[in-house]
C-alpha cells in the first residue's frame, strides 16, 4: 500500500473538511484544455486517487516522488485517459447499396435499400446481405455496372428487409470477446457519408414495416472524424487527399489490399479501414483508434461515470463529506462538540422565553435530541433566539442597576438626615447647658423670665429640629 505521507502537501485547509486539489474530472478537464498542473498537485492527485493504477505499475510513492514534470505529466494522462475512456461500447462500420441516388420527398425516398454490409473491427468478420427492395423498384440506369448487382441477383437470393434486418441484429448484437461489461448498451454505426442517405433511409424503412430502432444504437460519419483529424496536420503538398470518397481515401492512404467497390460489406472494411489509419496517423497520439471516438460519441457518458466514481472515492474517504460540504444534521448525529454547544444554547433561550411568558422563572431546557432541534429551525430562528436572550439579560441588568441605585439614594437620605439631627440636637445639649448656666447667675434676678426663655428656646429648637427632620424625610 502506498502511503499518504505526501497529501498533506496537497491538501488546502478548510473548516471541518479536507478537499485534494485536484480530481480526475478536473484533471481530465486540465489535460483537454492543455494546462499542464503543477507538479505538486500531479502527485497529489496521483497519490490519492489512482492508488491501484499506480500498484498495477509498479509504481511506488518513492518513484513517483522521483519522476521529473514530463514523466510524471505523462502518467497522469495515461491514467486519467484510461478512466475516462472506460466507458464500454460495441463499434461497427456499415454501408447499404440502394436501387439509384436516393432522394427524398414528402411521399418518402425515391429508392430502395438492396443490400447490407456490416464490418466488426474487433472480430475482424464482415456482414453482408442482399435485400429485395421494399416497394418492388427496379435499379436505375448505371447502377448494375457499378455494383455488379442485378435485379435477377436480388430476386433469387435476395431477402425481405425485415429478415435482413434481423441478422443485421444479430450480428451487431452478439457478444465480442473481452467486451467490457455494459457494451450491448451502446452500439456505434459508422458509415462514410451516409448521416441523411444512409441512416434515413433506414428509419423510414423500418417505420414503413413497424418496426423500431434499438435505443442503443448510435449514428456516425466518418467523413467529419477523418475531415478533422487532417485539419490537425502540418501543412504540406500532400495535405489532403485528392477528394474525400472512400476509394481515394484508401488509394491516398495505401492501405492494402484494395478491396472492390460499391459493394456493401467491402465499403463496410474499407470506411474502417480508412478512419483507422488516418486516427492512426494524424489523430491524439495518446489515444488509439478506437479510444478517439468516445469524446466525439460518447463525453457525456464518460462523465457521468467519472463523477459518480469521485463521489463514491469521498464517502470511502469520509462518508459525511457529500460534495465538499456537511450536512448540519450528520455533524449532530455524530455529537459534534459545536453542534451540541448550538443546540444546548438554543433549548435554553426557548426555555427562558417559555418561562418568562407562563411566569415560572427561566424555565427548563427544550427536551428533545440534536437532531431533531436542528432540523425544526433554520438559521434565522437560531439567531433569533441569542438576540431575544442577549435582550432580556441586558434588560435584567439594567433594571438591576436600577434598584440598586435606589435602594443607594434611599440609604443616603437616611444617613444624611439622621447626621443633620444628631448635629441639630448637639447644638439644642449645647444651647441648654449655656442657657442653664446663664441662668443660674441670674435666677435671682430674673427666675420666671429666664424659664419662660428657655422653655420657649427649647420648643423652638425641637420644633426646627422637627422641621429639618420633615424636610430631610420629604
């Protein structure tokens, strides 16, 4: 097993969750577009997501830690390019013969289909089957001396079109060795020009009879695929064949041997041969033949299938990460200390509203799992609650405050009036005694009057010391 010592140098920090820089769709998107990724994120993504591909060759972590930017850019094509062009499917070339150029108007085509030709690359095997025309036409003029085909020729051994039609069905559909699994779900039909002529006529024959075309087959020229891939040349003198027809094709690519033509099943081997060998030649050098062909036929497939497997590598790496993010509820299933610190929160503000509204104190918190609290509110409720908390314990403090300063105001009035009567009646003692005093040296003279003073001087000073009292107590 390879170890992991190399992610974390790959690997950007985020909260709660650890995503590699780089995934195979997006380094299949990288490579299609021509951007060569850093170095670092190759192995990362090397490392992390092509562990068996990297087993089957050999290659160790201390190898690939080894291996200079072309090497292992070079790697990561191979590997990639193998999962992208995993996806199975059969590959057929086809041609049909007709009784003239067809052409089509409202009533239908002008011509009938007279023979089937079918090549299997893979078996290496051709198909072919004469057919006797549909709606009874005879060959136009010219048509015999350049198909070698008679009409006496498809009356003795031709045959209908719907049991031509179900050995052509039979052919395409029979198991091929090594297939992959899942290839009888996508068959592909290669004919050289014949997207309308060929494929149409076909669809209207098989309406015409009621039958219908298999969902799994797919439809392809060869004259773009080939068209293309010249584009894709230097230019030379010899940049392009003298005319895109099969027959100059396969003299301009001297490929041997040179079978007859205008014949459905040598047209069926030569329409292959021909898109071979110029993908051979002048297609992606990092691909085969037969690997060019499922950007142009079957990307969206390839795709679909590359991001289900980066979605089944995250739940075997961490089963709660589902496209780069956490779902609230799993992390409180799994008793995350924030979720808990959430909920814990939220049941006691909803406990202390419930308690302040039926009067009984703060209350208790809510009963209930995390969960469940999680999933009934949202985030607006959430912060709606800290803010109702936060309010009433700002509110308690303040009325607190209050009472506090009140009850302080009440102590010092009391304080200040109990010190201004006590200085009051120490001022009345020290009158008195002078007053005493005074008239002991003149109660000869004056007894009574000296009486009638003091008494009045008492009652004046109890008096105003009432008053003050009154007046401070007010």
């Amino acid at each position: 097993m390879l170890r992991k010592s190399f992610m974390a140098l790959v690997r950007r920090p985020t909260t709660g969750v650890t995503k590699s820089t780089l995934n195979s769709l997006e380094a299949l998107t990288q490579i299609q577009l021509g951007i060569t990724p850093p170095l670092a994120v190759q192995r990362g993504f090397l490392l992390e997501h092509c562990e068996a591909q990297l087993e089957s060759r050999g290659v160790t972590e201390a190898k690939l830690l080894a291996m200079d930017g072309r090497l292992c850019t070079q790697l990561m094509k191979q590997i990639v390019y193998e999962q992208y062009l995993s996806v199975p499917f059969r590959v057929f070339s086809f041609d049909m013969e007709f009784t003239g150029p067809p052409v089509f108007t409202a009533e239908g085509p002008t011509e009938d289909i007279t023979e089937l030709g079918v090549y299997s690359p893979l078996l290496d095997q051709t198909f072919s089957c004469l057919v006797q025309p549909a709606c009874g036409r005879k060959q136009g003029p010219g048509v015999e001396e350049l198909t070698r085909i008679t009409d006496e020729m498809l009356a003795q051994d031709g045959v209908p079109f719907v049991e031509a039609w179900e050995r052509f069905l039979s052919f395409v559909q029979t198991p091929q060795p090594e297939e992959l699994p899942g290839s009888e779900k996508r068959i592909l039909l290669l004919s050289h020009g014949g997207k309308l002529a060929d494929v149409s006529l076909i669809k209207w024959t098989l309406e015409k009879f009621g039958l219908d075309l298999p969902t799994s087959f797919v439809f392809g020229d060869t004259v773009h695929l080939i068209r293309d891939a010249h584009r894709r040349r230097p230019v030379t003198v010899d940049k392009h064949p003298p005319s895109w027809k099969l027959g100059d094709l396969v003299q301009w690519l001297h490929i041997p041997p040179t079978l007859p033509a205008h014949r459905a099943g040598n047209d069926a081997r030569m329409t292959w041969d021909a898109l071979y060998h110029t993908l051979l030649r002048y297609g992606d050098d990092e691909m085969t033949p037969r690997e060019q062909l499922v950007p142009r036929f079957f990307d969206e497939e390839a795709k679909r299938r590359m991001r289900e497997s980066i979605n089944r590598h995250k739940q075997e790496m961490d089963p709660l990460m589902m496209d780069d993010t956490f779902l609230l509820a799993d992390a409180a299933m799994t008793g995350s200390s924030m979720t808990t610190a959430v909920t814990e929160e939220v049941g006691e503000a909803r406990g202390r509203r419930e308690g302040a509204t039926l009067g009984h104190g703060r209350g208790e918190r809510a009963k209930g799992t995390a969960t469940s609290d999680l999933m009934d509110l949202d985030f607006d409720d959430i912060f709606k609650e800290q803010s109702a908390v936060k309010s009433s314990s700002s509110a308690a403090a303040i009325e607190e405050f209050r009472l506090n300063d009140d009850t302080l105001s009440m102590k010092r009035t009391t304080v200040a009036s109990q010190s201004q009567a006590a200085a009051l009646d120490e001022d009345s003692s020290i009158e008195a005694e002078e007053r005493s005093t005074s008239s002991q040296r003149g109660a000869r003279k004056q007894p009574a009057k000296k009486d009638k003073r003091g008494s009045a001087a008492s009652s004046s000073n109890v008096a105003e010391a009432g008053c003050s009292d009154e007046i401070f107590l007010v």
